[in-house]
C-alpha cells in the first residue's frame, strides 16, 4: 500500500509517498519519495522562525511539494490507499496548512485521513527503511556482520525513544506499537533550543546546531565547565536520621547552561573563533552528556529491549558516538535515523501512520490542528 503524508508544523514543507507491507507481522517501510522545501533562509535574517511567515511559505510551497513528491515517487494520486498529516504540535498557522491540505485530498480521493502527532512521527523515523529478519530469509538475502544491529533489524519493543529537537527533549517509553508513555521531559528549554540560542550568543545563523558541532571539532576540548543540571532532589533524612536518597530524575533543564554560557561570553573582551570553537565544545559535551546520563538511568528503570533516538539533534555526531558506545557497554540494541530523516520530515509521519493505518485508526474530517498536542 502506498500512503501520502504531509508535514507542515514549523519550518519545513515535506510532502512524501511511502510504501509499506507486512509479512508475518514484520512491517517494512520503503520511501519512495522525500521531498522537504526548507525556510532556513527565509528566517535566518530575523534569528528564529516568525511564525506568519512560515505559514504563509508554507502555503506557496505545499503544491509544488505535492507535485514533485508525486513525479519522485513515480505515482499518481489515484495509486494513494491513505493521506497522513502532521496535526500538532507545532506553530498553529503552520500546522493548518498542512492539516488541510490532506483534508482535501482525502476528501477529493475518498481515501482515509490519518492524523500523526509530530513527536510519534519522530520516534517512527527509525522504522523507515529496516528489514526484519524475516523478510531477509523470505528474499533470500544473508545478514551481513555489518548489518546486525542497525539495518537489518527492527527495533523491538519494549523500548525507549529519546526525542531531541528544536521544540522537545522527551524519554518515550514504549511496550508496544502507538502505546506512549512520557518519562522524562524538559522543564524548560529543549535540546535544540539551547542549541540555537547558544548560537545566537556566538553570533551564528539560526539554526545554529550543525554549525555548533563544526566548531567544536576544532577545539582544545572542554576548556569551559558547563553545568550539567541534574534535577534530582537531594537526600533528606527519615525521622530515626536514616539518609533516604530520592530515585534519581529523569527530567532535563537546559536553561541553565545556556545563562552559563552568556555569563562567560560577556567577560570575554574581544571574541574570537578559537574561543567559540572552544565554547561549543564544551556546551556541546555538557548537553550530551546530560542526555546520556539521564537515558541511562531510564533504561536502567524500564529494562527495554532497544533504545532510539530521534529529532533534529539526533544528527549530532558527538551525540551518536556516545549512544554507540554506552549502549554497546550495556548490550543493548541503539537505532537512529538517518539525517534526513532525523531533522522534520514527512516520512516519519507516513511511516506511523502505516501503523494507525493497521488498526484502522483513522480520523475524522473534524480534525483540529493542536499546537500543544501531547504524547
Ligand atoms: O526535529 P527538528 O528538525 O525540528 C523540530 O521539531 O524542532 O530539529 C531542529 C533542531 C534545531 O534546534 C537544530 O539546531 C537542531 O535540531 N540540530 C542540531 C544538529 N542538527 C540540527 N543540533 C545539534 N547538532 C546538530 N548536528
Ligand atoms: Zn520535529
């Protein structure tokens, strides 16, 4: 079956068409096309995306999207079976386009409508593209050594997924396909947001994440000690004066380094690259390494069978080499997307809604666009 999904939440226009079957069970997701018309330009001047803005490219841009997804792709709308869109969260102008754009085109086509949330549709990412063991034997293909974790599995549940991006820092736990539950969270800022206002301090583009990793790779390494905020409250004695220590939290702060950073870039009397090559080292470490402490301590909690990450820092080298490494320690199986697939993408969304497309769980025609759409 083939299924068109469309993803308009913030900045990003993505139109994408999808192939997906199961064979016993084993879903396997096959893009056939990805296309994904970017703003960066258009908000770079301004520091940040501007909303009315956004809105209003994505309105000149979905058509010319659809079309070249569909040309890409090599389908016409008549071989569609379903219509994915994102429907939150997101910036409301921005989320609507897209909404509504799969709005009439599943009701010209008479076709179901599937509504993903933006945060499930980065989770999916990682099930795009894999090969379950079964269907390597049902065509015949070996494993190769190279393939064993991260292609020629599926990730397989229970897992926990580590969503990073522009908007969200949230663990996921999963026991099984669409079923969620939220066990970590920023209380303030996300992962990307520290990123980019970092960027902002040292004077960089928006969005500043990729070229923060660049400048760190130039760097003495950790010359700045950045906080790594650890929300866990600390230990408190029992009446008899025994110390009872509080499980350790999960939930993540990054306002915090980024105020760090500012304090330390306004003592610097004349900036120059190596300092904010040695500056992005540091703040990039920091964060990574509260992202790893803090997944560490949930697999540690919930025991799952396989981790994920996702969103738009999960493209961060530094990050992955780390996950690669702490999850090898502890034996357990690490998926993440390609970067394509990590930053916004309309693939994702197609490739959830396969699921929702296997229980049936389509929506009605009175969806309604949710900014704060929750997990
Ligand atoms: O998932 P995404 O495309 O959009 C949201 O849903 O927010 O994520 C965008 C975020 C931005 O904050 C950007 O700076 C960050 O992902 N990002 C990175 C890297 N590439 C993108 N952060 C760190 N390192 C990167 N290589
Ligand atoms: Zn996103």
């Amino acid at each position: 079956m083939k299924i068109l999904a469309v993803e308009t939440s913030c900045d990003d226009t993505s139109v994408a068409v999808i192939e997906a079957h199961s064979y016993k069970k084993q879903p396997q997701i096959k893009v056939l096309a990805n296309i994904v018309s970017s703003q960066t330009d258009l908000h770079a001047q301004y520091g940040g995306v501007v909303p009315e803005l956004a809105a209003r490219a994505h309105i000149e841009n979905i058509v010319p999207a659809l079309k070249a997804t569909l040309n890409q792709a090599k389908c016409s709308l008549e071989d569609i079976d379903a219509i994915a869109t994102t429907y939150g969260p997101g910036l409301i102008g921005s989320v609507l386009v897209g909404l509504n754009t799969a709005k009439a085109l599943a009701l010209s086509l008479k076709k179901p409508l599937i509504g993903v949330n933006h945060l499930e549709g980065h989770i999916y990412a990682n099930f795009v593209g894999k090969i379950s063991k079964i269907s390597r034997q049902k065509v015949g293909i070996p494993a190769r050594a190279s393939e064993k974790s991260q292609i020629s599995n599926l990730p397989e549940f229970p897992l926990l997924a580590l969503i990073v991006s522009g908007g969200h820092t949230l663990l996921v736990y999963m026991k099984d396909h669409l079923n969620y539950k939220v066990v970590g969270q920023t209380i303030d800022d996300a992962a990307g947001e520290a990123f980019d206002k970092v960027g902002k301090l040292l004077e960089l583009p928006y969005p500043a994440g990729p070229l923060i990793e660049t400048l760190a790779l130039k760097s003495q390494k950790n010359t700045f000690s950045f906080p790594k905020t650890d929300l866990t409250p600390p230990p408190k004695r029992d009446e008899k004066g025994f110390l009872i220590r509080p499980e350790p939290s999960l939930n993540f702060s990054f306002s915090g380094i980024k105020t760090a950073v500012l304090r330390e870039v306004i003592k610097i009397p004349k900036m120059t690259i190596p300092i904010k090559q040695d500056i992005a080292d540091s703040f990039q470490s920091a964060v990574v390494e509260v992202l790893i402490r803090n997944s560490l301590r949930a697999i540690q909690k919930y025991k799952p069978k396989t981790f994920l990450l996702s969103g738009g820092v999960a493209c961060n080298s530094l990050l992955r080499k780390r996950f690669v490494k702490e999850t090898k320690r502890i034996k357990i199986n690490l998926f993440y997307p390609p970067k394509n697939l990590c930053t916004d993408n309309a693939t994702m969304i197609g490739a959830c809604a396969y699921f929702k497309y296997l229980k049936k769980d389509f929506a009605s025609f009175n969806l309604k666009a949710d900014s704060n759409l929750e997990l």
